[in-house]
C-alpha cells in the first residue's frame, strides 16, 4: 500500500546551472514536500501515484551552489574531513574492496601480500576516487609483472600519455577517399 523507497541524490550541487533560469534540481521541489507529492503524475504515462513516503537523501560537495528553496527541504549534516587515523582506515579499506573487486576469488586474494604502512600512508592523503584508480593501478601493474606484492613504484602517479594529433590528406592517385595519418608524440 506504501511505497518507500531510498533515493540517493548524488551531488546534487552540480545540477545547478550559472547564469540560468533552469535548474534540474528544481523539478524536486514538489516532491519534497509531503503534500504536494501525495499526488504526483507522471505525464509521460498519464499516471498518477502517492510519492510521499519517498525518503531523499542528498549530498553536495558545495551546499552554496544548491538554491535556497531546496536545501530548506533537506535536513542538512556537514561531515568534515577525516583526521590522519580516519584516512589511514579510508584509505585501507577502499584498498580491499578494489582488490576484492579486482579479485573476486577469495583463495587467489589471500595469496597478494598486504601493502606496506608506507603504501597506505601514500594512498591516505588522496580522495576516495584517486584511492580507487591508484589501487586499480597497483594491482594491475602487479598482476602484469606476476607479482603478488606491491612495490612502491606501483602507487606512483600515472605518466603522461602521449599526445596524438591526427591529420588528414587526399590520396595522391586522386581518390576520393581521406588517409588519416596519426602522430604520436612522447
């Protein structure tokens, strides 16, 4: 009889559009509020439905760029950066869920060499993000090797790619047809 479901509005700040009139954000004003989404219909169907039991939970990374009338709906929590304990736990634990991730055998997880303090501590000081990819890179550049420890190296920013610059001529014989010549400089 009741539907009640979580949605999770994920950065929701970067909806917002400067120097505009539309805000995709703004579209949730009716659903934020109880009454209003006792009667929600959706015009696409022509069907009309009870949304008032939906719980929206939302984050921001700058709750400035969310307009006034929205965020007056949301109870709001700031959480502050973790101290150092916090990020070396944060940072461990995105290290094992990628490796699980990466690893899906538990048995073949259990024979990789668990990363060095000095490791983590690299992977501490980045975002949760940076964390993610530079495990992915750490464990493919181990796997590729055949290792099953991690060195140092491979935590180490990613080097540049190359840059390739593409051009394009009219064959010699007159052909109609384009060559596409790519240049790769290192």
């Amino acid at each position: 009889e009741k539907a009640n479901p979580v949605v999770l509005l994920d950065e929701i700040d970067k909806g917002a559009n400067e120097g505009s009139h539309h805000r995709p954000v703004d579209a949730l004003l009716s659903l934020l509020e109880p009454v209003t989404a006792a009667r929600v219909k959706d015009v696409s169907v022509d069907f009309e439905f009870d949304a008032s039991h939906v719980v929206y939970v939302a984050t921001a990374n700058d709750a400035g760029r969310i307009a006034a009338p929205v965020r007056s709906r949301f109870l709001e929590f700031f959480i502050e950066e973790p101290d150092i304990d916090g990020r070396l736990v944060l940072a461990h634990s995105i290290f094992q869920a990628t490796l699980k991730r990466m690893v899906p055998s538990e048995e073949v997880r259990a024979t990789f060499a668990r990363p060095t303090d000095l490791q983590i501590c690299r992977l501490a000081w980045m975002t949760p993000r940076q964390i993610r990819m530079t495990s992915e890179r750490a464990l493919g550049a181990a796997a590729y090797e055949g290792r099953r420890q991690f060195e140092d190296r491979d935590f180490d920013a990613p080097k540049p790619r190359p840059q390739v610059a593409a051009t394009s001529r009219q064959p010699k014989d007159g052909g109609g047809d384009e060559i596409a010549v790519f240049v790769v400089r290192g």
